[in-house]
C-alpha cells in the first residue's frame, strides 16, 4: 500500500547569498524591482543585467527631474515598465523563463545598487485519478489508483490520506509526466492526490468506484460478512460433529458384529472311571500255633 517517497534536490543560483533578495510568483504576475535613487547622480547610467552572464535588459539615465529608459533588450520591450519619479523597474506578464537573477548597477561607479531573485512558477494543472488497470487483478480485493499530470517541473505529486502523506514524487527544472500509483482496501473522501510547488498547489479526490468499494460500502456490509462467517464456522463444526458421530456409529457395528459371530458350545462333563484296586482280597488267613523253647 505504502510506497518509497522520492526526493529531488533543487539548485537556486545565488538564492539567499551575498544579500539577495529571493521572490517567488506565478506567471504572469508583475514583478517590481527597486532603485535606490539616493546612491545615483544625475546624468548617471544605470544598468539592469539578468542571468549569471550579466546578460543586459535595460539601461536607464537620471536627468535632472526624472529617470528615463534609454535601452530595452527585445524580450523585454513591451512589458517592461519604469517609474520615473521613483526609479523601480516592474516586469509584467512574467513568464517561467524569466526566473534568474536581476542585478542593477551604475555604470559610472562601476557599484552594484540591488540584486533580486526572481521565480516564476507555471500555474498547475489539476492532477487527473484514473483506475491502475496495469496492476488490477479480480482476485484481489485491494483496489489500485494512479494520479497524474502531465509537462510539469519544480512540482511535488503527492497522495495523501487526511494530512498524512502516504507517497510523493519530485521534479526539478525538467518538463515532464508525473505519475504516482497507490494501492489500498476501500475508498473514501480522506484520500487525495494533491500537485503542488513552494507557492500554489492543486488537488484532486479519487471518485472513480468502478474498481473501488467505498468503505462507507464495505462497512455496511460489515455485518453481512461477520455472519456469513459465524454461519460457515457453525456449518463446519456441525460437518465435523456429523463424521465424528456417524465413525463412533460405525465403530460400535463392527464390534457387535464381532460379538454376534461368537460361538458358544455346550460343556460335556465325563464320569471318571473307579480304579481297580490293585490289592485283592486276600484269602482266607490260617493262623497255626506257636510252640515255644525253653
């Protein structure tokens, strides 16, 4: 369910070193860059560069009343603007190409008035929630979603139970797809998947249910499923009490029918014979008379 969240590390140029000023805007908001007027003379020349090769937009003179533009870089003609009583520069209907670093400098003392940092964001698409067919299986009872956007850079996609993040995905600087699949048992209105930068962000709730139940759904038929269990529990210890009875039945026929084949004979009792006595009578006894010496 959950998946790997994946970090990319963004690379400003000069962001917050040596005292410049950082500005993030959408495209298409105005961007105004200041002069300090105090630190320039008149007839001065002051020069607004861009990018790291001091690349030059505009060039500016302060007459005695008032500052006028004296050069413009084409890319910037019809949408830069000077105030000429303060000085300030202001860029309007920015685009993401003109993130990067803005200097102003005089010319004549060779100093560096200002320094501004400027990035603009390309306004964010709303991210799209669409069933993960790839991963679908009717066997399984998880549901899979996938969230996408389409030519997008410095962006997190993210999907997001509550406030709890459950995956995200980062892009720097490149112009690209974002996709980022989530897997989970029910749907309800606490997922989202949400697309956003440092500034604005953009989020979508999952409504497709053609391979999703609701858990509102699956709680309703929580009862359902708590008694088809106990039913088919109660199915099953009825089955085994079924062939423990009908094996105890069995048993006890066979072991009648062993005691029914038993065959019981009647006893013969035999008249032991006299035994012949082995003296005989005698015969009659003659007794003759003893005569005695003297």
């Amino acid at each position: 369910m959950f998946h790997p969240i994946v970090f990319c590390l963004c690379s400003w140029s000069l962001i917050g070193v040596f005292g410049t000023e950082c500005l993030s805007v959408m495209e298409g908001d105005p961007v105004t860059l200041n002069i300090d007027l105090t630190e320039i003379q008149r007839d001065e020349v002051i020069m607004l560069k861009f990018g790291l090769k001091d690349a030059l937009i505009a060039e500016l003179k302060r007459g005695e009343n008032q500052i006028t533009l004296i050069h413009v870089n084409e890319r910037f003609r019809d949408r830069l603007k000077l105030d000429e009583k303060t000085g300030s520069l202001t860029i309007n209907n920015t685009r993401t190409t003109d993130s990067g670093l803005y200097k102003v400098t005089s010319m004549n003392k060779e100093t560096q008035l200002n320094m501004l940092n400027i990035t603009v964001y390309a306004h964010l698409s709303v991210p799209v929630i669409s069933s993960n067919s790839s991963h679908y299986s009717s066997s399984s009872s998880s549901c899979s979603l996938v969230c996408s956007v389409l030519n997008v850079s410095d962006v997190t996609l993210s999907w997001y139970k509550g406030i709890s993040v459950l995956s995200s995905i980062s892009v720097c600087d490149l112009s690209i797809s974002l996709s980022l699949p989530l897997e989970i048992q029910c749907l309800d209105d606490s997922y989202s998947c949400v697309l956003n930068n440092p500034i604005s962000n953009q989020t979508t709730h999952p409504n497709n249910t053609e391979l999703c139940h609701t858990c509102a759904d699956v709680n309703r038929m929580l009862p359902v499923y708590v008694a088809a269990g106990a039913l088919l529990i109660l199915l099953m210890a009825a089955v085994g009490i079924f062939w423990i009875c009908r094996k105890q039945r069995k048993t006890n026929q066979e072991v009648q029918s062993r005691a029914e084949e038993i065959t019981y004979a009647d006893p013969t009792f035999y008249k032991r014979k006299a035994q012949k006595s082995r003296v005989k009578e005698e015969d009659e006894v003659v007794y003759a008379g003893v005569a005695v010496r003297r």
